[in-house]
C-alpha cells in the first residue's frame, strides 16, 4: 500500500462497518476511536473516528492514519485533502437496503424519518455528483465494492481488495467476517 491511506467509503447504512471489520480481522490495523460503541443496528460494533467529521478543519489525524484503515463517510471524501494518496474501498448496497436499514435505525432512536422519495433522490445525486468528481482527483484510487456480492461471494471480493491494496491479508478471517444472519434488510425485490 506504499504511503496511500486506506479509507473505507461509502452512504451510511452500506456495509462501512462490515469492511473495517473484514479489514480488522484479516490484519489490516484499524484506526478509529470506539466512541459510537455496538449496539442493536451495529452488533459488532462502528468502526469510526470522530475527528473524522472535522476534517475540512483539522485533518491532523491523517498522519495516524498511515498503515490503517479508517472509514471516511461518503460526503466527507470531499473534505480529504489532496496532498495525502488514498485508496478508497467504496461500500455500493442496493439503494432500498440502505434506507430501509436507515428508517429502522432511526424509528429504534426515536428520530423522525425524512420521506423515503426525498432520501432516495438525495442520494442519487450525492452519489451521481461524487461518481463525477472522483476522477479528477489524482490523489483518489478507489474500488467499488458491492455489499449484495459481499454476501454471497466474500471470497472473489476479498481477493479483489487485497489486490487493490497491495497487501497480504488472512483472507479466511476476513470473509469470517462475514455473518449472512446480520444481513437483516434485504430488498425483497432482488
């Protein structure tokens, strides 16, 4: 992986924890705060760092970033800046998933719920504009990876990310990762 930082990417609610957690497991040295702590949505767990957040103002963290992995939410990919390398492992899920998974999550919080249209839409262009973008940033290589393919064939795409990193992984630990019981929020569609 040379000096490139290892950034796990993608909507919440797309498998970013699940990737921190096949990374941790396969050796890949995780770095994150254990603030957000496991709970019924994340049994395993966040995998984050809140400094994280406040990168457009202080991106010191990077320097501790350096042989690690550290999620990086899509929006925030703006905010990297562009005198680091990055290897971005970006999580793709079915669009229903995540919101499904979203909704869950906040009607289990007592949050309000934005109307389903509304969230779809603005992902759609979040990912539409950010998919536009990232090509033109020469200090961004990134590898899509699908969450749905994820399930069901952890195998091919573990060889595929230990290959886009440059590094030996236990790619048995990482696919261990891997519990279809947690795959709670299927698209009953396809």
């Amino acid at each position: 992986m040379d000096t490139d930082i290892l950034i796990v990417s993608g909507l919440p609610r797309s498998g970013t924890s699940l990737m921190m957690a096949m990374l941790d497991r396969g050796g890949i040295p995780v770095l994150t705060d254990e603030l957000r702590t496991a709970d019924t949505d994340n049994p395993r767990g966040y995998y984050e760092l809140e400094r994280v957040k406040q990168t457009k103002q202080d991106s010191s963290w990077l320097s501790e970033a350096r042989g690690r992995a550290v999620k990086v939410i899509s929006s925030l990919l703006y905010d990297l800046p562009p005198s680091e390398n990055y290897r971005v492992l970006f999580m793709q899920r079915d669009l229903n998933e995540v919101l499904t998974s979203q909704e869950k999550m906040l009607q289990r919080r007592g949050q309000p719920l934005a109307p389903r249209d509304k969230m779809r839409s603005s992902f759609t262009i979040h990912l539409e504009r950010l998919f536009e973008w990232i090509p033109h940033q020469p200090h961004i290589r990134l590898l899509p990876v699908n969450y749905n393919q994820l399930m069901s064939d952890a195998e091919s795409i573990v060889s595929c990310i230990a290959q886009f990193i440059g590094q030996d992984v236990d790619a048995d630990r990482m696919c261990s990762a891997v519990d279809p019981s947690l795959y709670r929020n299927r698209n009953p569609v396809g």
